[in-house]
C-alpha cells in the first residue's frame, strides 16, 4: 500500500476509534441523566412515564448529544455545563421518532430494533408520550448549570425544533410524498427536517458554556453541512441496509414514494454530496484546531455508518 494511502487508513481508523468511543462515553453520561431527571415509571399517571421510558431508552447511538458535549469540548466547555442541552435534544429527537412512527406519519411498526411506542401503548398514548417529551425537554433546559445561557438555549434549540426547521421539514416531507422531487426540494426539506436540529445540537454545545458568537455561529454551520450528510446516508441505507441493522423497517421511503436525495442524485453521487458537504462541514471546525477533532471524528463516523 502506498504511503499516502497507509496515512488516510491510519487517520480513518483513528477517528472511527475517537468516534466509537466517545459516542459509548457520552450515551452512558447522558443515559444516566435522562435516568435521573424523566419522571420515574411509577410517577403518576404512570402510563405516560412508563411510554415517555419506554422509548427513550430504546438505545440509538445518541448521537445529538454526543454533538452537543462534543461542541462543548470544542470551546473548552465541560460535560457537566453542557448535560442539559445535551439530554433536551436527547427528548426532543425521541419524542419526533414517536410521533414519526404513528400511522398518520410513517405508520411504522419497528424503531430502533422493537416495536414503536404506539404498538405498545397505542396511538393516543403514544402522542401523549411525545408532548411530554418534547415539552419536559424545555424544562431540562432550564437546568443548565450557567443560568445566563438558558434564553440562548431556549431560542436555538426551539428554532432546531419548530416549525420553521424540524416540524416544517416533516410537513414539507409528507406534502411532497408521491410527487416529482427536484434536488432544490429534498435540500430544503431535509435541512429542515433533520440538519436544523443537528445544527441546534452543536449551537446548544456552545452556547451552554457561553462561547463566543463566532464560535457559536461556526458550530451551527458545522452541524448543517453534517446533518445534511447525515441524511444523506440515512436516505442510502434506506435502500441498501437490512432490518437488524438499521433497528427499523427499510424501503419505506421508495414504497411512499419520498423525496430522498438517492432518488433525484442517484446512490453514487447521493454518496460524493454526503462526502462534498463533510468536507465544508470540516472546513467550518478549523478555528477551533484540535479541540474539535471529537467533532471531526464524529462527522467521518457519519459518513461511514452502517446502521
């Protein structure tokens, strides 16, 4: 193997080793959190909890937080200040899968390897779960440890979520479905629907240690160019993955005829924009030096992920 080629395999494997690693490190962190801050199972009306629970700690690589706590280090942040914007995006992103899942939406039956919270609990319940999420999670915000940083964090993170990035990008999606899709469409409802949150995430990262407004503002961008990317891959391994690994039913965005970038782009260069927006969205990282090669590491784990 030439040289050039050893240096790109040994830096590949060594920001997939940072990446794994710290995706396991931040999960355990922010799994104990959320343990201690949802209400318990037996808290009335226990019904609600025990759903809110139930998909909450489906598993998933929670990767937003691992974001979140990644931006953070990136401006010389700790764990600890960044823990509740980490664990309300944490709710945030599961309270949508809920709500995704429901026969009205994508009426599936499997999330993250079992079945979704309607199946288990039933529609209405299950709705209910997602409101208390998704509204509890404004209330974990309030928790942050610098208490000047909560309006920020409010705004940013509501922004990720509203109508105008997460929610508008699921309206975008089901008004498109079964129509011809350009590549100006997918963009838009994809960096509404899944880039603002992610881009939310790092911007919370940041904001929770009261970075500066440079620093805030490149980690935003850096988490648009890599939440798109991210979808990207997911839209592929919808096509190309099996049931066991991806933890949910694949093929369901070909059968309901949904605007995805391998369906405009076609899979070869649906894979070369994920890699062209990774590379834009490492060009936003470089101010911050080495300490964001956690952010770096996680960005190339995304464009490698198999699941």
């Amino acid at each position: 193997m030439p040289e050039s080629q050893q240096s790109r395999a040994a830096s590949s494997e060594k920001h997939a080793a940072l990446a794994k690693s710290f995706l396991e490190n931040s999960r355990q962190f922010v799994d104990k959190k959320l343990d201690g801050w949802l209400p318990a199972a037996t808290t009335p009306p226990e019904t609600l909890h025990q759903a809110m629970r139930y998909s909450v700690f489906a598993g998933g690589k929670r990767l937003r937080p691992a974001l979140v706590l990644a931006a953070a280090e990136a401006v010389g942040g700790s764990r600890e200040d960044a823990a509740a914007a980490a664990c309300a995006v944490e709710l945030i992103h599961t309270y949508s899968l809920i709500h995704d899942d429901l026969p009205a939406m994508d009426d599936d039956d499997l999330r993250r390897g079992r079945p979704t919270c309607h199946k288990v609990y039933g529609e209405a319940q299950a709705i209910l779960a997602g409101d208390g999420l998704l509204t509890y999670a404004f209330e974990v915000l309030t928790l942050s440890l610098r208490q000047g940083a909560v309006a920020g964090l409010v705004r940013a993170v509501a922004q990720g979520a509203g109508c105008q990035g997460m929610v508008g990008g699921q309206m975008l999606d089901l008004a498109a479905e079964g129509r011809p899709a350009t590549e100006e469409l997918v963009r838009s409802i994809h960096a509404w629907k899944t880039a603002a949150l992610i881009a939310a995430s790092c911007e919370a990262g940041a904001l929770a240690c009261q970075a500066a407004p440079s620093q805030c503002e490149a980690l935003k961008t850096y988490g648009q160019y890599i939440g798109l990317a991210f979808q990207i891959i997911d839209d592929i391994l919808d096509i190309t993955s099996s049931p066991e690994a991806l933890g949910k039913t694949p093929g369901k965005d070909v059968r309901a005829g949904k605007a995805t970038f391998p369906a405009v782009l076609g899979m070869e260069k649906a894979r070369a924009e994920a890699e062209r927006l990774a590379e834009r969205a490492f060009g936003a990282l470089r101010p911050f030096g080495a300490q964001a090669q956690t952010l770096e590491a996680l960005g190339r784990f995304v464009l490698s992920r198999q699941s």
